[in-house]
C-alpha cells in the first residue's frame, strides 16, 4: 500500500460558530495541525503500514521502528491487550467506528492516555484497513470546542452532531441533524433539548445527560424510537459526551445521533415473524388435545390472547355444532352459541359478550353474520361508533364496548372441509396498534387450525351420542325383583375414544325361579359392536328360555358369532338357582368373578378360562359354586380392571380389596368400584353386574 491509496485535501481554516469559543490564529492553520493529530493504518492483522510524522511525535517510535510492527505489541500493555484486539476486529468485521479514550505504552515506557477514533477503510481492490487517528487526551482537553474538530467535517457527516451548554440548550447543530429531526439549525440554537425530541421518554434523556454532565462519563449508543414531524415512527441511536475546558471547567455536552430506523424496523419485523411463528407451532401443539368441543375452543382463545387480541371470543353456529346445517340466506340472522371467551385484562367489554354456552342471536347486518355468510374475514382497522353498532349484538353491548375502548376489530371464519363453522372473533382495547393484514393471517391460520379440531369433535360427540343411545337402548330393564337375589348394574363407557364399545350385561329370568346372569364384551368399538352386542344379547335370551347348561349356550353363541364377520367376543353366562344355593358358570375367554361373603375372603373363581366366541370349534366346560346367604358375586369386563401402566393382577387385586365388606349396598358397592377403578382417561368402556343371594 502507497501513501497515494489515502490522500487527503488541504486543511481549511476553522472559524467558530458564534458563542462557541474555538482557537484563534493570525494566519489559517487546521484544526487538526493544533492538535498534532497522528494517523496510523493498520492491514487486516494488525501491522502497521501507514506511520505519519506526528504519530512519531505522540508514540515516540520513528517510522522506521513502527512499520511492519502489530500495533498492539507495540504500543498496548499487555493488561489492555484482550480489549484492543476485540475493539479491532469488530471495527474491520462491523464497519462499526469506535471513539474513546485509551492508555497507550509510550516508547519510553510511560503510559499515556490518548483520545481515539478507529474506523475501517477500503482501498481502490478491496482491501481492508483499521485508521486510528489520535491525539494526546491533555491537549484535546485543553480546546474548549472538543467536538468541533472542524465545522467542514461536522457538516459533512452523515451523524447528527449538536453541541449543548451545561443547561442542555443548543449551540451547534450540523445539517444531518436538520435532516433527522426536520427543524433547521437556527430553531435549534437557545432552544432546550426537550423542546426539539420526538421520543415520549424525554425525561430518561435528560436525566441522563444531566448524568454524564455530572461523571464525565460518556453514554453510548442509547436506541431510542420516536416520531419527527410529518414523519412515520423512526429510531436513532443517540450519544452523549461531556465538553471540558483545559481546566476541567463544564462546558456543556455533545450529542451524536445515528439514524438506525431501518435497523430497528427490520429487527422489529423479524421479531414479529418469530413470535408468530412461535405461537402457531404453540398451536399445534395445544389446540385440539382432546376431541370436545368446547375444550378444544378454550385452546384457541387461550392461544389468541393476550398475543394477538385484548378480547377473544369463539363462537360457533348453533346448527353446526349439531350436525344439521342448513343453508340460509345471505342476509340472514345466525344463531351463535359462545363456546370460549378470554381477555387478556379484566374489562367490561366481558359483559357485551355471551357466557360460554349460551346462545345468541345476531342479525344479517352484523360483522360476525357477514363473516360467516361470505366465509372471508371481516377486519375494521379503526373502529368508529357505527363500526361499533354492527359488532355488539343489542345497544347495551355496544355501549359496554365503547366504555372498554374497543378501537379494532378482526373476526375470521372457522373453515373445516369447506363448511363455515362459526367464527373467531378479536377485539383490541390496550393494544393501541390496530389490526393489519399480517393480523388477519396470523388468526386465519390459528382458525384453520382450530375448526379442523372442532370439526373432529363436533362429528365425534354426534357419532358417539348416537352408538350410545344404541347401546343404551340395548342394555335390559332389570325387574323389580329376582327371586333370592338382590343385583344392581352399571355401564359406563370410555372416556377417551371416539366410540362406544360392545360391553354388555343381562339379567334373565328363567323357571323354577332361576335367574340366568350375563357379561360379555365384543371386542371393537363403535355403532357396529353396539349392534352385534344387541343381536348377541338377543341370541342369548333366546336359548336362556330353553334352559339349557351354560355351557351349551356359550356353544349356540359361539355358532352365531362365527358367523358374524370378524368379531371376537367374550362372555360369561351363569345360572344361579335359588332353592339349592348352587350358581353353575361357563366361561368364554371372559375375566373372572368375584366371590366374596360374610366370613370368607373375597377371591376369583378359578374357572376353565375357554376360548372366546366366535373362534369355534371349541368346548366350553361349567362349573358349579356355592351362593350361601349374604354372598356377593361380582361381573365385570375388562375395562374396570385393565389399564395401560398398571399389571393385571394388581388390578384385581385392587378390586378384591373394594369387596372387603360384602354387606355394604350393592349400589354403593357399584359405585366404589367404579370410582376406585377407573381412570378419567380409561380407553374402554365397562358393564358391572353385582349379585346378592338372599
């Protein structure tokens, strides 16, 4: 590198603004010529390749010792090594310039306090070099106009610069701030610092100012976002020195100010981005856990606010939660029914709105009708009083809305395989930014989400009510009374899936006052295992009136079952007689009873396991146990004892620990298992029939 590749224009003379004191000479001398400022270069490592005839002066190395030299060897302490070299490569990686003042190691040993300006430079192909420009710290603190190192290089620069007096009133402002601000340099001048910022904190500025006033102590790169006149919000990167005579006598400070508008928008927007984003992957995550409705609507509004809306309401059309939309017209009232409401904040807009599950009706005219009717968002950016009238549902709600200054309003259509299902409605009071169209595709996306879920549950409540009203309906009718024994039942289904399943009980009456007693469970779930349970169930009473032995009903049933397509069912069937005390039981792959009684420990019986119905082809065995007075005999399916984390003998044994007092109400005892067996998250459904002989 040539001298050539950095040349610079003769100094000008200096003349200082009015009422700011400057050197004075009888002939024009640069400012720079008074204070000796030296310039060295450094390459991209750190050698020295450019040594002026005053850098010999303020260092004391000639250029011959200098050049080719690190720097930072020669002239740092080894104590300030690690800060110099990271000030230096974040000045050639950043382009970032860095002003300060620094001990430097003098060639004859003493340490010297010099006041820096370290900035990058590219030459003519590309390459990149560190310029320090330095003069002695005493010097400098001896020129009242410490800023003002020349009025040629304040006006050109592209920073804000302005000097103010100790009082924070201006003297000296350069043209870039003119243009950052937009007052010219002669409004500025006696005016105060508050009189000419955009920024609603003003007060922390001054505050900290009166502060480095007060230290010495520089406050740097102070981010600051604000509104200049005419103009949209912009952000400056603000800082501030203290003004000293060679005395130490205040003069005033010095501001710099950076326009970092751009900057500060782009990280503004890639931090948005990135919080939405969050917050539709913390929506796949939480919205539709569980397939019920209104669960499912109280993660949705739960997801929406306080990140997107003040106030959130989900509200579904009342014919589409029941499965029988039909189509109206598009001016029409729609009937809503409010499934979830949320507020960031206590506010009286709560009272405009219904309670989750009431209804509402709204007319044509209304915002959320309109986004339902035409399945497209409906976004007020600015709500007036007439806005307001058509997003309440009567006058009362529209005046609590505006009490609770609701000043934008967003709904969207919740959308699922092409039907609208209602709608996501948001309204902004405290959030002072109203929506915009990133709003509106942020909560389209949360609501596609979330109808596809309530879609999933609305279909699975229909679907399930119906398969159990038909398994209900199957279910027997227990008589008043069976002779020598007292019973009581239960059918519960699960709590987890999608359908009910196959289980089921029967109490049949048989002659010679014998009571036939039946638990079995198809294996499957859903309307089809409900309706082969009815015809098993059927099948079952059928050969129980011909008083057959258990054994050669299980073989009828069995028969049947084969022929039915790919069930599997298994069942247990006993007759208890009640003028011999004796109970004869077949087995077909079904868990065991309970016995227990007065006297003796609750136990299973120890029957032939056999195979489940519908593998044919296999003999069932009987057997025969005692029923003396006081005895309790326990059916059940699976379901109540069989869990996903829990061994199959604990669990009876569990259950043969609920039997421990056998005189207790059957109902009671129904219950206790019931509630002591199973689990809110049981994936099965269960059919308990307890008997008493009497």
């Amino acid at each position: 590198m040539t001298a050539e590749s950095f040349q610079a224009k003769d100094a000008e003379p200096v003349q200082p603004s009015d009422g700011v004191p400057g050197p004075q000479s009888s002939a024009p001398i640069g400012l720079l010529d008074v204070l000796s400022v030296a310039a060295i270069v450094l390459d991209s490592q750190g050698r020295i390749v450019f040594w002026t005839p005053q850098a010999e002066e303020l260092y004391g190395y000639t250029a011959q010792e200098a050049l080719g030299e690190f720097a930072a060897h020669l002239l740092i302490r080894p104590e300030h090594l690690q800060s110099v070299l990271g000030l230096f490569a974040e000045v050639l990686q950043t382009g970032r310039s860095w002003a300060g003042a620094f001990p430097i190691r003098h060639k004859d040993g003493s340490t010297r306090l010099m006041e820096f300006r370290n900035m990058r430079l590219l030459n003519d192909v590309g390459e990149v070099y560190a310029l320090g420009l330095a003069a002695d710290h005493t010097l400098l603190q001896r020129v009242e106009t410490d800023l003002a190192l020349c009025e040629r290089l304040i006006n050109q620069s592209p920073i804000g610069l302005a000097l103010m007096d100790p009082d924070l009133r201006f003297l000296l402002v350069n043209p870039a701030l003119e243009r950052i601000d937009g007052i010219p340099a002669e409004e500025h001048v006696g005016r105060h610092l508050r009189d000419t910022l955009p920024f609603s904190d003003v007060d922390t500025i001054e505050s900290a100012l009166h502060q480095v006033l007060t230290t010495g102590t520089p406050l740097l790169d102070q981010y600051h976002v604000g509104r200049a006149p005419s103009d949209r919000e912009r952000a400056w990167s603000l800082s501030f020195y203290r003004l000293e005579d060679p005395g130490g006598r205040v003069l005033g400070a010095a501001a710099s100010v950076v326009d970092v508008t751009e900057r500060h928008r782009a990280a503004t927007e890639a931090d948005r981005a990135r919080r939405r984003l969050a917050l539709i992957a913390d929506a796949s995550t939480r919205v539709g856990t569980t397939l019920e409705v209104e669960q499912t609507a109280r993660e949705l509004a739960e997801i929406a606010a306080p990140e997107l809306a003040d106030l959130v309401v989900v509200d579904v059309l009342d014919s589409a939660l029941a499965c029988r939309r039909t189509r109206k017209p598009d001016n029409g009232p729609e009937l809503f029914r409010a499934l979830a409401l949320k507020a960031a904040h206590p506010t009286v807009a709560l009272r405009a709105t219904e309670a989750p599950g009431d209804l509402a009706a709204y007319d044509g005219d209304r915002l959320v009708t309109l986004c339902v009717h035409t399945g497209r968002p409906v976004l007020v950016r600015d709500v007036g009083q007439d806005d307001l009238r058509r997003i309440a549902r009567d006058a009362e709600a529209t005046e609590l809305l505006a009490r609770a200054g609701v000043h934008s309003y967003l709904a969207v259509p919740l959308i699922a395989h092409g039907e609208v299902l209602g709608a996501l409605d948001l309204k902004r009071t405290r959030n002072p930014v109203p929506f915009d169209q990133d709003d509106v595709v942020l909560a389209s996306e949360l609501a596609s989400r979330a109808a596809v879920a309530i879609d999933n549950a609305r279909w699975f409540q229909s679907v399930r009510n119906t398969a159990l009203t038909l398994q209900r309906s199957l279910l027997p009718d227990h008589p008043p009374h069976h002779t020598g024994l007292e019973l009581a039942s239960r059918y519960q289904p699960a709590q987890t899936t999608s359908e009910v399943g196959g289980d089921w009980y029967d109490v049949i009456p048989l002659s010679d006052d014998k009571t036939a007693l039946v638990v079995g469970d198809v294996m499957g779930n859903g309307i089809d295992a409900a309706a082969t349970m009815g015809r098993l169930r059927t099948a079952t009473c059928a050969y129980a009136d011909l008083d057959l032995e258990p054994e050669a009903v299980l073989q009828h049933l069995d028969k049947i079952t084969c022929d039915l397509e790919h069930y599997i069912v298994t069942c247990l069937y006993a007759v208890y007689d009640p003028h011999t005390g004796k109970c004869r039981i077949a087995n077909a792959g079904h868990m065991p009873p309970a016995l227990a009684g007065p006297g003796r420990r609750p136990q299973l019986l120890d029957l032939p396991p056999g195979a489940p119905l519908g593998v044919g082809g296999i003999p069932f065995e009987t057997t025969t146990t005692e029923l003396g007075p006081g005895d309790l005999l326990v059916l059940y399916t699976d379901g109540l004892v069989e869990t996903r984390h829990h061994a199959i003998d604990d669990r009876l044994n569990v259950l043969l620990s609920f039997l421990d007092e056998p005189q207790r109400p059957l109902e009671d005892t129904c219950d206790l298992l019931l509630y002591g067996l199973r689990h809110p998250d049981d994936h099965d459904d269960v059919a308990l029939l307890v008997a008493r002989a009497q």
